[in-house]
C-alpha cells in the first residue's frame, strides 16, 4: 500500500497506424499513475519506459523520499509497446515490423490528451529507452514539453549501440525456432540465454567486473553464478517477439527522423524549447557521456551532469545502489524545482 493515490488501467487506441507502414490491430496502451492531477493541470511528469520494464518494475523511484514525489507531481508511466502489458509483437497477430519510439510518443500523447484531458506536462523522465522517449517528446512537442530528463540515454541511437542491438537480433535471428521477421514458433530457450549473457557484458561496465561487484556488493559467489541468476532468468521471463520488437524500436531511435526535421539532428535538437538534463552514466557503454556532450551545444537550455559510478547502465536506475540513488535524486529534485 502507498500513502498516495496509485490508479491503473488501458487505453484502447483503437486500429493504430505507425509510421513506417501497418498498423497495431486493436492497440492497448496500458498505464499507471502516481499522485493527484491538480486543479490547474500542471504538475503531471511523464515517465516512459525502459527496455522490458513494465509500470510495476520502475516505479519502485517514485515516493515522498523518491526521485519523483508523488505528493507534489502527477506521474503517468505508459507502458512500451512490446512490453508484456501493451500491444505487443509476441501478442498481436498482424503486429507491424517496426513500431518506433516516435509511435509510441504518439500513443502517450493521446492517452494524456483523451483520458486525463491535459496538454502541457511540467516534465518526462526516462532512463535508457525511456530518456529516448523523453527526448522525442521534447522535440515533437516543443511547446507542451517545460523539462526532458535524459538518465542513461540520447537523441540518436549511436552507431556503436547498434552494433550491440544487432549483436542481440541476429542471436535471436539464428535460433532454430525463428520463423523470420521477429516471429517464433517456440519460444527460444538456448537462444535466450546467449541474449543474457551478451547483455550482461554491456549493462555493466568493464569497471563493475574487474572490481567483482557482482561478488563483493551483490553477493553472487562467482561469475557464473551472477549470470545464470542475475541474467538469464530476467529475459527467459520475456517473450522473444517483444524482445525483438522493441530492440529494434531502440535500433532505429532518433528524434529527428520525421517530417518536422528530416533527418537532421542539430535543427530537432535546436526547437527543443525544453529545459534539458542529460545525466549519462560515467561508465555506460551504451549511451556514451560522449554523445550527450555532443548533443549539449544544440539544445537551447542544456546541462549535462554525469553520474559518477562504476555500474555502468545500471547507474541509471540504481536500486540498491545508495551512492548513485543519492545523486539521482539530488540532481532531478533541484532540477524539477529549479
């Protein structure tokens, strides 16, 4: 039980078209929110999703002490498509090849608009394909957005995170259950455990493993251990269709690609009327501290502030983690107030 109001349910979207062709037949969006919308309609943040995170498995940062206060803030977390409780690939027969973050945005802005009548939001918050999705709602629309706070994400999905993600399709692509197109007969069970392990090597940093913090602050008795627990029972819980779907969503995440800035990512970076706060992880492999740096210089009203860390991605949403949690916190309160 929490102390604050918690309501939850879907939004039926109805036939959905996406943008790069098809549609999502009979789209749900499902969603939780966290405090109490006021009068004026102004204190409501925006919370995405990450990859494979559900409402239930992020909204642990939301509470009085928390990242995000719910006494003060109106928090609506819409669930990722793909992701076990939206419309997903694994669930949908007819499912698009590709639904972007732009498609999901979208569909938020509409579940914002349709259900809870607002318009404006005082600020979204994402970590990882969550701050993507900050992002893109900052840069669609410019005029509704007054804060994005990036933890653990970019603009542009770069190219060396790319390479990752197609490390992690074409694992899935090879297992002998794959019908193609991100489809399965079964799901893939050997496959699924390669699919850990490769992620275990890029969530954490080189820095976490030569320091053994799966041993020494985690617990683990030795690296084998770690994976087989830490890692592979995670995504053996997930659907290998949505795991597809949303890697691929994360593949081609880029805020400028659309018909408001054709491609190109300076002038998308420059109508953001949003104050910004990108908060990289110093040791993240994915979202580089580089690329936010090389972002800063475009945005209107930017501050790049890094997390100090040795836990790599895994900085950015740092349950369990009190040195990092405490910079969190610190940082987004002093920002959402400032």
């Amino acid at each position: 039980m929490t102390s604050w109001p918690v309501q939850e349910g879907v939004f039926e979207l109805g036939d959905l078209p996406v943008e790069r062709g098809g549609l999502i037949p009979q789209a749900r969006l499902a969603w939780q929110t966290h405090g109490t919308l006021n009068a004026a309609r102004d204190n409501v943040i925006v919370y995405p999703c990450s990859y494979t995170a559900t409402h239930a498995g992020q909204n642990w940062l939301i509470g009085p002490d928390g990242v995000l206060d719910p006494e003060r803030w109106f928090i609506v977390i819409p669930d990722m498509f793909s992701n076990g409780l939206s419309s997903g690939a694994a669930e949908t027969p007819g499912y698009p090849e590709l639904v972007t973050l732009r498609d999901n945005v979208l569909a938020q802005s509409r579940l914002l608009h349709e259900v809870f009548e607002i318009e404006r939001v005082a600020a979204v918050y994402g970590f990882s394909m969550g701050a993507m999705q900050a992002y893109h709602w900052a840069a669609l629309f410019p005029e509704r957005v007054e804060r994005a706070i990036v933890v653990c994400g970019s603009a542009r999905t770069a190219l060396h995170n790319r390479v990752f993600l197609s490390g992690l399709l074409r694992t899935l692509e090879a297992a002998p259950e794959h019908l193609g197109g991100g489809r399965f007969a079964a799901e893939p069970k050997a496959a699924l455990r390669a699919f850990a392990h490769i992620y275990a090597g890029w969530g954490l940093s080189q820095d976490f493993y030569r320091a053994e913090l799966f041993r020494t602050a985690l617990g683990f008795p030795d690296l084998e251990t770690y994976l087989r627990s830490g890692w592979e029972g995670g995504f053996a819980a997930c659907r290998a269709a949505n795991l597809y779907a949303q890697a691929l969503s994360w593949v081609h995440g880029d805020i400028s690609v659309n018909d408001l800035y054709g491609g190109d990512l300076s002038r998308a970076l420059a109508a953001i009327q949003a104050r910004v706060l990108l908060m990289p992880s110093e040791t993240d492999l994915y979202f580089r501290v580089a690329d936010n740096a090389a972002e800063l210089p475009h945005l209107r009203a930017g501050e790049l502030r890094p997390i100090p860390s040795l836990w790599g991605h895994r900085a950015g949403s740092p349950a369990g983690l009190p040195e990092e949690l405490t910079f969190l916190t610190r940082t987004v309160r002093a920002w959402l107030e400032g």
